[in-house]
C-alpha cells in the first residue's frame, strides 16, 4: 500500500484525525491506530492487582468474531467518589454520546464510535478490560499536551546530528510519577475549558511547579508565556495508545507544538517540576526516546515538521 492510498483510507475511516499536512510514515500511524500498551496484562494505578484478558493481535478488531472474549470489569472505586466524574451506566446513566452533553465533549476524533448495550466501544478495539478503569469519562476522555521545542545549541550554533546531519531539536519532558517514564507534560481538559486553556495549565503547573508559586509570580510567568502559547501548531489530534485504555473509555489528546525558535523565551527560565511530575529536564528528540503511551509518535511529527533530525 502506497502513502496516498493509506492516508485515504485512515481519513475516510478517522476523518478529524489530524497531523498538520506532516509526512509521517504509514508504520507511525499504524502504531497508534492499533494500540499496545493498553493490551499490557496488569492494569496500572489500583491497589488490587487487576490482570486484562490477553488479547492477540488478530483479535483486537470488533469486526472479528471471538465467543470466548469475556474480559473482567473494573472501575476504581476511588474515580466513583470523585464529584466530576461519570456515574455508572447500570444506575440508569445515559449521556449523549458522540456529542458535546451540556459541558462535556464526549465526540470523538476518530469518527462516531458504536454503543453495545449501552456502553461506548474503544474505537480502536479490544484492551481486554471492560469498565472505566480510573478514567473519569464513558467513552473518549479529552486531554492536552504541549510540545515546546527549541534547537539544540553550541557556542551559539545550530547542532546537527553526526549521521543525519539534520539539526537537533530538544522538548521538555517530565518525569511522571505514577510510572517513572519521561513524557510530554500534559493533563485532561477540564468540562468546558477550551483545549488551549488547557495546555498552558498543565505544563504551568508540571514543567514549572505554578501550584507552588506566589499569586504575583504565577501572574507574571502567565502574563510572560500568553504570547508564546498563542503560537502553538497542532500536530495530532487522535487516539492515544494509554495504559489506563479500556474497552469502554479511552483518552485522546490534542498535541500542539510550541516552538521557542530563538531561544529567548526560555533562556532565563528555570524548570521546576510540579504536580503529577518528579522531574522535568530538555531532551533531545530522537526515535531511541523510550517514553509514556504514544508520546514518541507526537515527537516524530514534530522532528518531522521542522525537517529535524529523528
């Protein structure tokens, strides 16, 4: 199959799927549309110990027949205390789903998603787990993530990869404490905020501790950055291949890129991390990056956009 035929095909099935007009290869896309981390056997952030159904390869599609599928359920007790978040669909719940419900925006990216039995269906397939997990949301769970990049430099020049010869870009990256893996810092969309409020929260309070910080001082950095994160270049809007993934809730992102192309708007600014972080540090982009659910595909788009080395 050729890139032409592929992209056709993924925006006939996928139609807001968006990637900016980036060449990413079709091995990049597929990844991402075929998910894998949320097929890992124990489900993570619960006390109990909860073990998924394996599902195979050829079994993760709900076109393909399997009588013997009958993954056990499970939402966190603790999500159900939580005042924002969905009742369960047996005490008689039914949202509106694959729209916006009052300030709930339960559409999804990735085209309108099929309900059984009440219950929405991952659009991707089967993860071997039914139930929310310790997702807030029935269905897509909304989220943002900020990729601010800038180059790489020595002695004030550009570096380049010694075998590429591109040059290299560098993000910020924190290091997430449930799982200790370096990802793009970001969170889920509040009910009603726009996504841009969005990005801006979470790397202010993961990539620069603002929960900790003055009133005054949280002013002046928001005051500082407005300009910079009215900049920002989406270069994914989809599924994300998480961890947390279930059969019946499931997280997508808005992905932009923050380009601080001169490096002036971070040269003086220290990182500190915050929140979900315990650790934030500049990385260099590069496709041996090991991080958090489907962050390195997001990454490549970006390499990819700025003709940088990956």
């Amino acid at each position: 199959m050729n890139v032409s035929t592929f992209w056709a095909g993924c925006r006939l099935k996928y139609p807001l799927c968006l990637l900016n007009g980036c060449k990413v290869s079709v091995t990049s896309m597929v990844n991402i549309l075929n998910h894998y981390k949320c097929r890992v056997p124990v489900y993570p952030r619960t006390q109990d110990t909860i073990i998924r159904q394996e599902v195979p390869d050829d079994k993760v599609s709900w076109d393909v027949d399997w009588e013997q599928y009958d993954p056990p359920y499970f939402t966190s007790k603790h999500i159900l205390n939580q005042p924002l978040s969905d009742p369960e669909i047996e005490t008689g719940f039914e949202p509106k789903w694959n729209r916006v419900d009052g300030k709930i925006d339960r559409s999804s990216f990735m085209g309108e998603y099929k309900i059984h039995n009440g219950y929405p269906l991952n659009p991707v397939g089967r993860t071997g787990l039914r139930g929310r997990g310790v997702l807030y949301r029935w269905g897509p769970n909304h989220a943002g993530d900020p990729i601010v990049t800038r180059w790489k430099k020595v002695n004030s020049e550009i570096e380049k990869d010694k075998e590429t010869h591109k040059p290299i870009l560098q993000f910020i990256a924190i290091k997430r404490r449930d799982c200790n893996e370096w990802a793009i810092p970001g969170g889920m969309v509040d009910p009603g905020e726009v996504v841009s409020a969005t990005l801006k929260r979470e790397f202010l309070e993961e990539a620069l501790n603002s929960l900790e910080m003055s009133p005054d001082n949280k002013k002046s950095v928001e005051e500082n950055l407005n300009n910079f994160f009215n900049q920002g270049i989406t270069v994914y809007q989809g599924y994300v291949d998480d961890i947390r993934n279930t059969d019946n809730a499931w997280i997508e992102t808005t992905a932009q890129n923050f380009h601080d192309k001169n490096g002036d708007v971070f040269g003086n600014m220290n990182l500190k991390a915050g929140d979900d972080a315990i650790g934030v540090s500049w990385l260099d982009l590069s496709s041996k990056l090991s991080l958090y659910a489907s962050h390195s595909k997001f990454l490549e788009f970006v390499a990819k956009r700025h003709e940088a080395h990956w």
